[in-house]
C-alpha cells in the first residue's frame, strides 16, 4: 500500500493517531530514500511535539525493526542482555556480561560508540591492545557458544531505519522524544535476537533524562515495547547525577572493571553490577548468586577469554595519557556534590570522546574523581585527576568543571543508586 508523505505529516501534525499500515509504508519508504529527509525531518517534529500512543510506538519499532535483519541466536544457554540509556563512568556492561556469561547465561552485547558527553563501550574496549570489535554474525555465534558473552558492534544490517532516523534527529532536535528515543533503542534490542532484556534507565545531570517523572516515561515506553513483542523485561532506575565509580574515560574504565572483577573497585559500580546481573538472571531463569561468582574469580577468568577470543591480551599494560593535571580542595570540609554532567563535559574535553562521529577517542584520556560526594576533604587534597595526551585540552576541561562540585560542612547522605525497578 503506497501513501503521501505530506498526507501522513498532516495527520501526525494534526495530532491523530498514525494507523499501522501509514507507520509500515512511511518507515520503509523512508529507509528506501522514497520519503526524503525534509519529510521525515517534518514528522520527527511532529511526533515529537504531539507524541504517539503506546500501541503506535510498539508499531513504529515494529517497523524498524523489519526494515533489516533479526539475528536468531542459536545457543543452547538462554540468552539475555542489557542496554543501558547512557551515563558517566558507566561501564557496567564490562563486569557484568563476563559475570552474567560465568553464571551460564549467554550475552550478546551489541553495543555503540560515544557521542557527546557519555562514553561508548566500544571506545573503553578498544583501548585493550589487540581488541576488535567488528565482528561477523558466525562469529558473534561462536563466541556466544564458546564463552557466554561477546561485546561488540551492531552489524550494518540491523535495524538500518534507525540508523537513518538517528542521524537525522541528531541534526532537527528532535532526539528527546520519548517514542522515538523508546523505538530507536528496542528496534535494536529486539533485531539482535535476546530473550530477555534489562534496562538501566539514568536519571539525573549526566543522563539523558534528568528527572525522575521523565526517566520513568522512557522506562514505561520501553518496558511497554518490550512486552508488545514477546520480550522479557524488567528496567532499573539508577542514579545518574554523580559519575559511577571512580574512573570515566576509556583505558581507565577498563581498568576500575578488571578491579571489580577481581573482586574489588569502587562500591557504587559492584552493586550496580550485582544489582543488574540478579535482574538479568531472574528473567534467564538461572538461580545462581552472581555477588558469590564474582568473589569467586570465574568472571574475570571468562572476561580473559572474552578479550582473547576478540584478538586482545587481558594481561597487556593499558595506555595512560601522557600528561596528568591534579586538581585539589580549596577548602577542607565534606564533599556534598560531583557533578556527573562537569566531569562528563571535562573527560570528553581532554579527548575520551567525540564532537562528531567519525572523530577518533584517545584511549588514555580521561579522569579519576578522587573523592566521591559524602568524603571528607581537607584542603590541599587531590580531588580530581585529569589524564590526556593533548595538554591544551586541560583548561577547556577545567572550564567544564568550574561548579562542578561543592564543599560543606556537612553532606546530605547520598540516595539510592538503584531508584525503582519497573518489570514487565
Ligand atoms: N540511544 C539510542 O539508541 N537511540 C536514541 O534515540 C537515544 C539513545
């Protein structure tokens, strides 16, 4: 069935309810370059402004993903992944798909790069000497057989109406809609195959979403979407207004994830790992504790094989930016706020990120947050440590943190990390 363009930008205008067969036509036709871009530029802008109901997003995902390919995972463990919405230091998928693999589910994490201000998991991995993450359908099959867990990048054909899509909305302002973010992210999730899924939707300065009625609409409409087509689900709320862990940036992440592994690291990024592995577990159907299999060392010994089996050596010394700049505490006293946004802005500054896509990262840049919100500091003390290997970089990063954090003389106790969980 073929339909104007302009008719189907008038209805969503107009602020009526897209009928499927409108959504199968527009989608594909779009993805086929029939529709043009300043089309669909203007319906992204109307969805955005007039929303869509939740039975029309479950069919605009539908479509995306029919516009490439389902991969069918043919692995004898259940299969389950996580997609979280983005945040700063989030580095989660690194511990938690070898220790969800060394508790015998399987992991296909098809994961992204980083753009703006929130690091990808693709950049953190690629700074292991050796690690590749193109890998070919046969061997994502492989690797899921052989060691549980594979992290790598989504294959050109899946969901190639988003691919698309995302690009334009990235340039019409109309990323932050709810229906189309929900839609972008599960027509992904849902071509990759996974039974299950679990999502650690952000809230707060260094997310996408900064408030927590907000979080909890993107979390509705994934959960939502998720169910609509057959898919177990759960979402965690998780606090994002402080960076998670101690390290952000790319080798650094890498190397606080092999410390979690090895049964230590920060606090905050063990249980939010343990946190989303036992919601990963539970919809895998696989009642092992993973806080016992991570003490136990089985997770690090399947992340080195996960390393290995991508052509990177577990065991090779991380890059390190070649210039370091300490900043200290003016004053002594508690420290009650670290931005996660700042300290997300200064990391991608001094090089850990990408202004544009096709930039390259560097692998040793980043920072170390010293003192975490609740510490109590005197003055003089290291509170930030900031690595690059392009030393002009630093003051712009020092811009990005100028209010960046706060000292009193006393400290609100932090809230919980893990705010709400939402199951399907
Ligand atoms: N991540 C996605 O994959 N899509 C969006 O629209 C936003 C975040």
């Amino acid at each position: 069935m073929s339909f104007s363009a302009v008719d189907v930008i008038r209805a969503k205008r107009d602020g009526h309810r897209l009928t499927d067969e409108q959504i199968d036509w527009v989608v594909d036709a779009y993805t086929h370059g029939v529709v043009a871009d300043e089309q669909m530029s203007a319906l992204a802008m109307a969805i955005f402004l007039n929303g869509m109901e939740s039975s029309e997003t479950a069919r605009w995902t539908r479509a995306m993903v029919m516009s490439g390919d389902r991969l069918s995972l043919d692995v004898d463990r259940p299969t389950v992944d996580k997609h979280s919405t983005g945040g700063v230091g989030d580095k989660i998928t690194l511990p938690l798909a070898p220790l969800v693999a060394a508790c015998g589910a399987a992991v296909p994490q098809l994961s992204g790069r980083g753009l703006g201000h929130t690091g990808g998991t693709l950049d953190k991995l690629e700074s292991v000497p050796g690690w590749r993450a193109r890998l070919s359908l046969d061997e994502i099959a492989a690797q899921l057989s052989s060691v549980g867990a594979v992290v790598c990048a989504a294959t050109e054909g899946l969901a190639p109406a988003d691919r698309k899509l995302y690009a334009l909305r990235d340039v019409t302002g109309t990323v932050e809609a709810i229906p189309l973010i929900a839609s972008s992210i599960m027509s992904k999730k849902i071509a990759e195959g996974a039974e299950a899924l679990v999502l650690d939707v952000k809230v707060g300065s260094g997310a996408f979403m900064k408030t927590l009625p907000q979080a909890r609409a993107l979390a509705d409409a994934l959960v939502g979407i998720g169910v609509d087509h057959g898919l177990k689900i759960s979402a965690l709320l998780t606090d994002m207004s402080v960076p998670l862990g101690v390290a952000v940036g790319n080798a650094v992440e890498v190397a606080e994830s092999v410390e979690v592994l090895k049964g230590g690291g920060p606090a905050d990024v063990v249980e939010l790992t343990v946190a989303l592995a036992r919601e990963m577990l539970s919809l895998a159907g696989i009642s092992v504790d993973p806080a016992a299999v991570l003490a136990s060392g089985e997770a690090y010994e399947t992340w080195a094989r996960m390393i290995r089996a991508q052509g990177g050596d577990p065991d090779a010394p991380l890059p390190v930016g070649g210039h370091k700049h300490v900043v200290t505490a003016g004053e002594s006293g508690v420290l009650s706020t670290l931005d996660a946004y700042a300290v997300g802005v200064a990391a991608w500054r001094l090089g850990a990120g990408r202004a544009r896509k096709e930039d390259p990262v560097q692998a040793g840049a980043g920072i170390l947050c010293l003192a975490k919100p609740g510490d109590r500091v005197v003055e003089g003390q290291p509170l930030l440590e900031l690595r690059t290997d392009t030393p002009d970089a630093v003051p712009y990063a020092l811009d990005a943190l100028t209010g960046g954090w706060t000292i009193a003389e006393s400290a609100v106790p932090p809230g919980p990390l893990v705010i709400d969980t939402i199951r399907g």
